[in-house]
C-alpha cells in the first residue's frame, strides 16, 4: 500500500463518509471512511478537474 495521507473524513448524512488523501508521488486517493484499503486513485490533477466539476454543478443530477 502507498504511503498515503488521509485528509478528515467528509461526512454527509447517516453513514456516508468519504476521505481524500494524497501521497508523494502526486497520486490522490478516494476511499469510504474505514475502508481505506479499497480505494480509488488517479493523479492530483484528475482530483482537482473532479472536485472542480463537482462545485460547478456537473453532478448536480447525482443528488
């Protein structure tokens, strides 16, 4: 496993929890809170033009 640094869980409501983290290798990382071990991973730029798109609405219909 990377060495991976977790950022604090974002939780919505009930159980849904999802924690980012990033490691030193420019990787960053999706995983459900207490899960970390079953994550997904892409470069840091992907997770910006993610979270980007997210905030710009694009997922909107997800909700």
């Amino acid at each position: 496993m990377p060495d991976i640094t977790w950022e604090a869980p974002f939780c919505g409501e009930g159980n849904s929890c999802f924690r980012l983290g990033t490691d030193a290798e420019g990787n960053a990382y999706i995983a459900v809170n207490g899960q970390e071990e079953h994550y997904l991973t892409d470069t840091a730029d992907a997770l910006r033009a993610l979270i980007s798109e997210i905030k710009a609405g694009k997922a909107d219909h997800l909700l």
